[in-house]
C-alpha cells in the first residue's frame, strides 16, 4: 500500500505523461506488472536516446523516480546496431 503523498504524485504523474512523451517524441509501447515482485516494465520508443533522457528529466518524472528502483535499458534493433558498428571503425 502506498502512502497518500505518492498517490497524489502518481496522479501527477499519469495527468503530465502525455504531454511529456509528445514533447520529446517518446511513444509508450506498452506496460506489463510483475504483482508479487512488485515491478512494473514499461517499453518505450523514442527518436533519440538523448529526448528519452529528457523526458524522464521533467520535474514530475524526477520526483516519481527518486521515489522507486529504476533500471533502464536502452536498445536498439539489429540495423541500428550495426550502423553504430559502422560508425565506430
């Protein structure tokens, strides 16, 4: 159960999220709930790893993550994958 302070910042949060996600161009694909673990995994699509950044940079964002356990995981498909090798060389 959680507290009333972070219910009211999870409303904040669920209220501001669209807009965020469409400043910075990030599409929610989709939210799977772990219950007995208590995660949460959420997929995201954005145009840059750098406008995901930024998204979560909002102040409501900031807040709600100082409040739990996060780890991202950035990826990217096979063809992008390999023009990151490429670049490299």
């Amino acid at each position: 159960m959680h507290d009333p302070e972070m219910m009211k910042l999870l409303r904040e949060v669920a209220a501001s999220r669209a807009e965020i996600e469409k400043k910075y161009g990030v599409k929610r694909v989709g939210v799977w709930t772990d219950l007995p673990d208590h995660k949460i995994y959420i997929i995201y699509e954005a145009p840059t790893a750098e406008a995901f950044q930024r998204s979560l940079m909002e102040p409501v964002f900031i807040q709600w993550l100082g409040h739990n356990s996060n780890e991202i995981k950035m990826v990217m498909n096979e063809g992008e994958g390999q023009k990151m090798m490429e670049m490299l060389k």
